[in-house]
C-alpha cells in the first residue's frame, strides 16, 4: 500500500465492490426452465433463439453484460476532436481525483450506457412494455414503452431518461432522452449532458448470445454521435441478487489529486512498446505530463502518478515501475498485479498518440 500510495488505494478500495465479479445466485443450482441442454446437462447456448407468441425474437432472461474495457472508458475508441474540450478537461480531472466524486462512490445510479455494461440485468419482454432490471448498484430497473407512444415532449430529467422501444426485422431498438447530467457515461468520470440521447439496437442472434449496438448522441459534451458495439451473454441458472449500496459511509476516507505532475519531457521517455512475453504486449503512450497505457485489460485510461518512477493503473489493480539504465533511458518496467511482479522489456517507441 506504501509503495503505490494510499489515496489512490483507499479509493479503489472503494469502488471494489460495485466492480467485483456478481457472487453465487440465492437460489443455488436451480435451472432454468425451458433451457435447452447438451448431454452433459450444460445449457445449450447455441440452440435457436426463442419467440414470442407474435413471432418476434424473445429477448426475456438474465444476462451480463461484455466488452468490460467500455465501463471504465466508453470514449477509449475515439479522437480527440470528438469531445467536447470542457467534457475533456472534467473527465482528465475525475481521474486524477481518483474518482472520489463519482455517483458509485455516493450510492447514485449510473447512466444507461454504463448500465448497459455492467453486472447483470433481467429483461422482460411483453407486448406492450419490456423492462430492465440490473442487479446493480441499488437494483435499479427501466421500463421501455412498446405501445406506440412517443418520447415525451419536455421531460423532467431523470438518471436513466425516458425510454421506447420498437421492432427493426429481428431487432430491438430503444431510444432514451431525458437524462440528468449528474451521471457519469463510464467509471473514469465522461460527462453527460440533458441533450444525451441514447439509441440501443439489441438483436439475439441464437439462444445465448446477443448483439448490442448503443450510440451516444451528446453534442454538448461530444461534436459527433459514435457507436459501440459489444454483446450480452446469456447467465442460465442463475439469477439476481438485491444490491444495496452503503458506499457512502466511507466517503469521508476518499482522497482526490495528490497534486504530483509528471515532467512531459520525462513522460515523453516512457513512452513505447513494452513486451510481457512473445506475443503479450502494452503500449504506453505519453500526453504532456500524463502516461496512458493500453493493453494488459487497461482501457486506455491515464496512469494514477504516484512519484517519477512509479504509476497505478486508474482501472485495475495493475502497478508500473519503470526503470531506468545509467543513461537515464527506460529499459524496463515492472508490473505489479494479481499475478505477481512482472517484467516488460522495452521494444521500442510507441506509435504517435490519437486522442488527445
């Protein structure tokens, strides 16, 4: 804990729980009815997709949700003329704030997009109205409108916005506007807007699998709306657990910036290709007197700066060393994590940086 510091510690600490993995279901091996099986008795998760009485796909079961980098990083994909530079600057000062002020961390709900890939959710699926029920934080629900009826026309803004859904072929699509911009769009800190209009496009390809599309439409914190895709997993014979979220009580514990800046000539240094193994590589990328590391399940967030030669990742519990020769050049570093301390040799620089 002294080595990489206390106050990026304490708040990781917590917000471990609303990022640990979704415990043991209450009932314990009870299957799911109507799950096809394979001979040994697993749930066949490439069977056909089911329908519903009018001949659309069902979308009805427990699912959780993929493409876990997105949570802690939704814009990681884009460039830096695609944010909005106030939304920018707000989402680089959360991070170096380690988050303190995020709604997790005060028992507050989540945005839709961040909902959308996090813990588990059961949908519901009716003629008139679908609903959405996450585990978590604080088992929050949605109710998507399927009778016809339009968004409403001047909204009281909500965290997670009005939401209608209607049928495209074999898709779902939802469209949600009304939001709040108290929520966050990721853990790290993007910001939202009440301008935010979020468009969902679900579409269960067979039994156990489904296609996610969510496109963020902010222009107040973005200059262009971009998509992401990822899929849902099915979660058979399981099943919900109630989330209650007391976080806040150990708010006061929470510190923010350290107030430690990285020289950007000696940021510029680190930078480069750094190799694990044959074939397991990271880049690290350096943006004035910030590092961003990519790989190694690191969603491209900026490194928590805990003094010249050693960072903590602002998404995991990964620690960087670096280490320098004679000549002041770095040579290696060294990666702390659940797998012990690991060593990544340089190979080279890395690629000029795209985002910002």
């Amino acid at each position: 804990m002294e080595r990489w510091g206390l106050p990026a510690v304490l708040a990781l600490a917590a917000l471990a729980t609303t990022f640990s993995a979704t415990p043991a279901a209450q009932w314990i091996d009870y299957p799911t009815p109507g799950t096809p099986r394979l001979p040994d008795g697993k749930p066949n998760l490439s069977a056909p997709a089911p329908k519903t009485a009018d001949g659309k796909p069902d979308l009805t079961g427990v699912w959780r949700g993929a493409g876990p980098l997105y949570r802690f990083n939704i814009a990681q994909d884009l460039q830096a003329s695609d944010i909005q530079p106030w939304a920018e600057a707000l989402f680089l000062q959360r991070v170096r704030d380690s988050r303190k002020d995020s709604p997790l961390a005060k028992c507050l709900p989540v945005s839709v997009p961040f909902q959308d890939f996090f813990s588990l959710v059961r949908i519901v699926q009716t003629p008139a109205l679908t609903l959405m029920l996450y585990e978590a934080p604080n088992s929050p629900h949605r109710t998507i409108f399927t009778d016809g009826r339009e968004l409403p026309k001047d909204p009281n803004p909500t965290w997670l916005g009005y939401s209608i859904g209607r049928w495209d072929g074999d898709a779902f699509v939802v469209t949600t506007a009304g939001f709040n911009d108290k929520a966050w769009l990721d853990s790290a800190g993007h910001p939202q807007t009440e301008s935010l209009r979020v468009t969902e496009r679900m579409r269960r390809r067979d039994f156990g699998h489904m296609d996610s599309e969510i496109t963020i439409d902010d222009p107040k914190a973005f200059t262009r709306p971009f998509t992401i895709k990822t899929e849902r997993l099915l979660a058979p014979d399981t099943d919900l657990l109630e989330d209650v979220c007391d976080n806040e009580r150990d708010g006061r514990h929470l510190s923010g910036d350290t107030g430690i800046r990285l020289n950007p000539g000696l940021a510029s240094r680190y930078a480069g290709v750094y190799e694990l193994a044959p074939g397991r590589e990271f880049t690290v990328t350096a943006e004035g007197d910030l590092l961003f590391v990519r790989g190694l399940n690191e969603p491209r967030l900026p490194l928590y700066v805990q003094s010249e030669t050693h960072f903590m990742s602002t998404a995991t519990t990964n620690g960087f060393e670096f280490v320098r020769d004679a000549q002041g050049q770095v040579s290696y570093v060294i990666v702390r994590g659940g797998a012990g301390d690991q060593r990544a040799t340089r190979k080279g620089p890395a690629a000029p940086a795209q985002r910002r």
